[in-house]
C-alpha cells in the first residue's frame, strides 16, 4: 500500500474533527481571479500563487484559545458559516530570469481528495517540474513538503537544489516532539508520516540554511520561528518592489486582529505570537503585498496598522 492508501483513513478521521499584473500597479489586478493560479509581477519578476487545493478545519483548531462568544462573533464578521472552514494550501513560484523557484510543495499524493493539485496547476501554465532550480521549503508540515516526490518515492522536482531551515531539518528527521501540538493523534501522525516520506529523499540535493540568508539573487530567507521550530519567511525584492511571503506565520485574517489567538499547530506558541506581531508590524511599515498559505485564495494583499492590531486588505478590494 503506497503513501496515500496509509494516509487516506486517517485524513478522514481528521476531517470529520496571460499578463503578469505588478505589485506596484494600481488597478491592475484581474477582474476574473482563478481558483487555481494568480500571476503577478515583482519589479523584474514573474511570479504565481498556485493552488495546491482546500482542506476542511474545525474553526477551534485555527484559533485554540479564543473565547467561544468572540469567536463566533469573528466568524459571523467574516461571513464564514458555522462548521469546518474550507481552507487554502497556496505555493508560490518565482521566475527571476535566473531561477525558477518554488515556494513549499504542497500535500503531494498523501492529500485529501480536494488537495494535491500543484504539479497540475504547474503544468497547466506550462511550468514544468524538470525546469524548477530550487525548492524552498518554509517548514515541515505536510500541506508544505507533501509534493516533494510522487507517489512512488521519486523527488518530484528532479533537478532542484532543497533548501531548508536546518534547525527545521534537524527537527523532523530526528524525534520530534509533538506533545505541544493541541491537534488529535491522528493528526500527529499524518505530520510524521508525510515528514518520514518525503524529506530523507530530498537529502542528496539539500542545502541547510542557519542564518538570514539570501537563497538567490532577490530571494532572502527571513527566520520566522514558533509556527514550527525552523518556519522560515521570505522577502522578494526587485527594482523598488518588494514582496514577502509570510507562509503560515499567520493563518487567517481574523489573527490581524486578534494575534494572541494561536492556532492549534503552533508548536511554541509565545515565540509564534512575537514573529507575527513582527511581521504584520513589517509588511505594514514596508507597505509590501503579502502572501500567506492559507488566506483565501490567492492570499495577496496588504497590512494596514489599525491602533494595536492590524487589518487584511486583499488585492483587488
């Protein structure tokens, strides 16, 4: 039984719980947005949210420690109706001319049924896997490394250099420690699983990174810790623009507003909360678009300070 056939039972169990638009450019977004893919351009490069699908999360697992009452007021605020939210995995590419990046791989052949769907958005915009040089890991869960090989075990971004927080690499490789994590055991499971399958392959074509780094010409990796140990953010930078992709260091507009509501698979929950105050507090200074991982598709937009929180203001509104 291969990778998918281990995890589907599990993933049930846990369910049932054309033109290249400009950051800078005003009114220049697409007035019909994809469901599957978003260009848009930074200074010099070409980039693309990729959907890798949507996963269904109790709305408590987002925001473990939030009063019941100011909860459901949030939802109610954000129309989203009550039961589990249909949530995003969105990937990034880069073309900078000189690299072709990719930006985490989502969930790959362990997927749900409505996830797994990288390597066909990718190749329905003519990207193909052989082309991508690098892989940029963000962390070591499994909507973010479940793509890295395919259903038999193959790297499915055969001529890509793997780059990693190495603190991240130590820790899914090794023994993790996982007793943190408010999610079930079933869920803890899938996370080791998909980490044993699909990192050790990568490890012939890894590069380890330790510091703030920058990874190519225009890409920096920007250390983003407590989401998991090594989480890892990025700033793209071309010409006067500048983009950061914010991964899951937030996971939903409502953490704008409420930061101190931690979501159940934070692994330490203090250094989570002060990396995301830091980094709303840049992506709001820097006046910078921003992608996170799980915003409603395609996850871009911009922060604005709004007294002692923050507010999610998505492209095109």
């Amino acid at each position: 039984m291969g990778i998918a056939g281990v995890l589907r039972p599990l993933l049930r169990r846990v369910a049932d719980c054309a033109r290249w638009p400009t950051c800078s450019e005003k009114g220049g977004w697409p007035t019909t947005m994809s469901t599957d893919s978003f260009p848009f351009t930074v200074g010099d490069f070409e980039c693309m949210a990729l959907s890798d699908g949507v996963f269904a999360y109790p709305p408590q697992s987002f925001f473990a420690n939030a009063p019941k009452d100011r909860l459901e007021q949030a939802l109610r605020d954000h129309r989203i109706q009550p039961g589990p939210m249909s949530v995003p995995w969105t990937c990034l590419f880069v073309n900078t001319g000189q690299h072709r990046v990719l930006v985490d791989t989502g969930g790959g052949p362990g997927s749900p049924p409505s996830a797994g769907n990288l390597l066909r958005n990718l190749q329905a915009e003519g990207i193909e896997a052989a082309s991508v040089d690098r892989v940029i890991l963000t962390h070591g869960h499994p909507d973010h490394i479940g793509g890295n090989t395919d259903a038999e075990g193959w790297l499915a971004f055969p001529n890509a250099r793997y780059v990693m927080w190495e603190e991240e690499w130590q820790f899914w490789t090794g023994e993790p420690n996982l007793s943190a994590l408010e999610v079930d055991e079933g869920f803890k499971q899938i996370m080791l699983t998909l980490a044993r399958a699909n990192l050790p392959p990568i490890q012939g074509q890894l590069e380890l990174i330790d510091r703030e780094t920058e990874i190519v010409p225009g890409i920096r990796a920007i250390p983003a810790p407590g989401h998991t140990l090594g989480h890892t953010a990025l700033a793209v930078c071309s010409g006067k623009d500048e983009f950061l992709y914010l991964a899951d260091a937030v996971l939903h507009p409502i953490h704008l507003q409420a930061p101190g509501w931690y979501p159940a698979f934070d692994l330490m929950r203090e250094e989570a909360e002060t990396t995301r105050r830091g980094l709303l507090r840049r992506a709001a200074a820097d006046r910078a678009l921003v992608l996170f991982s799980h915003f409603p598709f395609p996850g871009l937009g911009h922060v604005f300070k709004m007294e002692d929180t923050w507010q999610w203001q998505p492209i095109g509104s």
